[in-house]
C-alpha cells in the first residue's frame, strides 16, 4: 500500500542569524492523522523550525509544501490562514473575557455592523461539544484552570476558519510544550483530545521534554542535533536509549567518560538537607543531601527538572511541599535573600538574562551580591570594595583585568568568570552552578572545572549541573538523576558509574 502523501514538507530548510547557522538543509514531513513529535536538546534547532513554518521567522532556504502546493509563510497570521496553527506553552488568551468570546475573538460573525452574540455562544458551544468538552463556553476563562484554558486554546486554533461547523480548518496543529504545567490528569485529558482531533485528520506537531509522553501519545518522530536532520523514525522502531543517543549524538559504548578528579570519600557532614521539597508544575517533590565539601552533580535531558530543582533551593520559585534545613536548622527559602542569608549562591544558566548587568562595569557586576546581602544603606567602603575585585580579577584570571571595562564587552567565558567571582565573594557554603560552562571555549571551560575541583576540595559544597554527561561524572561525588520533572536516582560515583549507566537511567527512570 502506497504511503499517503505528507499535509506538510519542509525541504533543504535554512535559517541563520548573524554569525550563527541555525538550521541546515533540514527537511521534516507531516502526514494527516498523525501525532508527530519534534525531538532534540537545546539548541538543536526545534523552535528555530517551527518559527520557520508558522510564519516568525523568515526562510533563508529550503521550501514549504502544504497539500502539495508550495507556500511562502511571511506571518502568524498567513501560517493561520494557511492552516497552521499554533499553541503554545504560555495560554495566549483574555482571562477576562468568557470562553466563547475566547474562541471566536479576532473573527467575530457580524450582521449589518453588530456582532452576533447569541450565535457566537451557540456555536462555540457546537465546538466544544463535538471535541467531547464538558465546558460552560458562557463563563469567563479565568474560571478554569489552565489546563481546561489550554484546551480552549486548541478549540479556537482548531475552529480558525471553520465556516459550516463541520470539521475543522485546520490542516496542521502545533502544540509547544503543552503538558509543562499540566498534572497527570489533566494531561491525559489532553491526550484525549489530541487522539480525537488526530481521528479526524489534523495533523499534530507535538514538542515535549518528557520522553514517557512522546512514546505514549506520538506516532511518528523526526530528530535535530546542531541545526541539522538526525533522522525520521517510527516511535514503535525506536526505544529511547536509542533516542536518547541520538539527540545527544553519541552511542552508549563511546560515551565512557575519563575520571580526571580524583574524587575524594572525606566529604564532611551534611550541610543540606531538603525533605519533600517540591512545586506543582515545576518538580515532583524530592530528598536530597548535600554534604561539606561534597560536589553534588545533576544529570538528565533538558527540561528534566534540573534547573527548577536548583532554583528551589535558592529560592528562586517559591514550594508549595517540604522544607530545607541547612547546617541543622530550618530555613525559609521564600525569596533568594533567604538563601543568600543561608550561605546559598546560585549561578543562572542565564547568565545575560538573569546574571549579568551589560552595561555595568566589571567591578559593579562583582560587587552586587555582597552589597545586597549587606543592605544598600551600608555601601561597602570603596578601599575594601575596590580591593575585594582586584583579588577575585586575579583570582580567577579575568580578562581583560580591568574592573572598569563594561561586562557586555568581555567573552562568554570572561563573562562566567565574573558572575562567579560575584558570589565567591560572598563566601558561600553552598554555590549552585547551572551550565557554568555552556557556550564558553575550551580552556575557560577547563578553568571553571579546575575551580570547582579546588572549592570542593576547600570545603565549599557545590551543586553542579550541566547537559555533558562527562562533565558531571568527572566532578561529582555523587550524582542525581532527574527525569520527566523528578529525581529518579542519586548514584554514588565509582568505577561502576558510567556515562551509560547514567543514560540508562535517564531512559528507564530508575536506577538499574
């Protein structure tokens, strides 16, 4: 039997920005009444792609087939009318306005000039009915929760264009990230709707970071690494260990990684200590320890839980379960300044975003923690201020050593270097690094690594992640492995303790 002919074909697709080849000769196909996942670590080029075909992004290369028929996609808008529609992970709608007003808003039906209220209510609610929703389309959206809001969402991308009310005009849906926030039963409900809407011929792009939902919900897959097609491949062809190597892009038996620290077994005693820490739509709550001196190492694929992990031991996010206890008594962790009061430092994988001030000098930039931890009524006297940044410039080999250079001038790996020295002088007991060493070259990464070897082995305790697995298992002294937004295992490191092992953890979601 001949295979159906795609809804939609991306050939050869290229995008690039300004010194950076985003995607390169991808192709990707979409067949009607399929579930079809978008799969690949950041940065391989998945939200690039889909920027591309629905319209955000011009394309540098490449074409787009729809039902045979060549398109050039120039907006949002052009992708809708095309077909294509998009849902994203943050709902885009007016909470303030009812469900039906929702679902028809930006296409209202009109007659002589006035909007027709009664028909609009009855045909959302024909909408929800015939998807098998039970929802008051009459009531305000923020009513419901954001689950039931998601799915509101899909109705009205789904309904674009429906003009008779008998099927839907929409050829392709786009779901990005749709379960991120969703508990399970809210996200087998999801589920349902998207097998019925696949039933009835739409073709569903689905992008999530928990491999459980991939194979339970999807077809098909296509896999990117580095901006380019790994392959395309049945779910049911695939486990995913398998996937896992390739989105990574090594195999198991190549990914044994070289102990260069010599991991030391006189850790001191526990320093940290979170018991049922946890928050609903971030991580499932979790155990955990950190002890004196101890390099604790996170492991597992992006969007696992590793950064919101960290983020609740800083307080960054706020748990709804559990509590910390560090050095044997209790604290509060409802705002960073508690942590920061506790002795907790946390570098952000963001670190232009959510780290550094471009526009401040070096010097500021180092200062700024130790300076709020005092209180900005008792500046930091400028003789020890200015001698504090002369000692951690040297420290940690900033260049260029200047503390008046701006920080958006300095390298990626100068740039890290800086943010580190913000919170080493702050003397930590504990310093939360996430990616520490992405997009930074070779040897400041190895300088990075050298200094958490030291700081370890000083005492300080570190809780390290990064997405090299080899990375993590030659600086850790134990490792915790999350997977689908939990911590699944914490493996103690040794011999038997291998990129592997940590894969196949990853991939079952329990220690073997």
């Amino acid at each position: 039997m001949a295979e159906p002919r795609p809804v939609l074909e991306m050939t050869g697709i290229v995008k690039e920005f300004p010194g950076v080849r985003a995607l390169s000769g991808v192709d990707f196909r979409l067949f009607p009444g399929e579930i079809h996942a978008l799969m690949g670590e950041n940065g391989a080029g998945k939200s690039t792609l889909i920027k591309v075909l629905t319209g955000v992004h011009p394309l540098d290369g490449g074409t787009i087939t729809l039902d045979g028929k060549a398109v050039r996609i120039g907006s949002p808008l052009e992708a809708q009318h095309a077909g294509i529609s998009t849902v994203y992970q943050e709902v885009n709608l007016c909470p303030n306005l009812s469900v039906a007003e929702n679902i028809f808003i930006g296409r209202e039906p009109t007659r002589a000039g006035r909007i027709q209220w009664k028909r609009i209510r009855k045909e959302a609610a024909e909408m929800v009915d015939r998807l098998g929703l039970d929802i008051d389309v009459t009531a305000p959206l923020s009513s419901y929760p954001l689950a039931v809001q998601q799915l509101v969402a899909i109705v009205r991308s789904v309904g674009h264009g429906d003009s008779d009310g008998e099927g839907s005009g929409t050829k392709v849906l786009v779901l990005d990230e749709p379960t991120s926030s969703l508990d399970r039963d809210e996200v087998l409900e999801l589920f349902r709707l998207m097998r019925r809407l696949r039933d009835e011929g739409v073709a569903i792009l689905f992008v999530s970071h928990f491999l459980d939902q991939i194979y339970e919900i999807c077809d098909r897959m296509t896999v990117l690494r580095n901006g380019t097609l790994v392959g395309e491949h049945m779910v049911a062809d695939l486990d995913q260990v398998g996937l896992i190597e390739l989105m990574i892009g090594k195999a198991l038996d190549q990914l044994e990684g070289l102990h260069e620290h010599q991991l030391r077994s006189d850790v001191g005693e526990t320093l940290v200590k979170a018991e049922g820490l946890g928050r609903t739509g971030g991580i499932a709550p979790f155990d955990l320890e950190i002890k004196k001196g101890e390099v604790l190492g996170l492991a597992g694929l992006l969007g696992s839980g590793r950064t919101e992990l960290a983020r609740l031991l800083f307080g960054a996010d706020q748990p709804d379960s559990g509590k910390v206890t560090i050095a044997g008594k209790q604290v509060s962790m409802s705002a960073p300044n508690d942590a920061i009061g506790a002795g907790v430092a946390f570098c952000s994988e963001n670190r232009k975003t959510e780290g550094l001030v471009p526009d401040l000098t070096v010097r500021e930039n180092i200062i700024l923690a130790l300076q709020a931890s005092r209180g900005w009524t008792r500046p930091i006297p400028a003789a020890q201020r200015d001698e504090l940044v002369a000692k951690y410039i040297k420290a940690l080999d900033i260049r260029p050593a200047n503390p008046e250079a701006r920080v958006g001038q300095l390298s990626g790996g100068n740039q890290q270097k800086v943010l580190l020295a913000r919170w080493l002088i702050t003397q930590p007991k504990l310093l939360i690094l996430d990616e520490p060493t992405r997009g930074i070259d070779v040897g400041a990464k190895a300088e990075i690594q050298k200094l958490v070897v030291s700081l370890s082995e000083d005492g300080m305790s570190v809780l390290y992640i990064a997405a090299e697995l080899e990375e993590v298992l030659r600086l850790s002294h134990t490792i915790g492995v999350l997977r689908d937004r939990k911590l699944v295992a914490q493996l103690t490191n040794g011999p038997e303790i291998t990129t592997s092992k940590i894969l196949e953890t990853i991939a079952s979601g329990e220690h073997q």
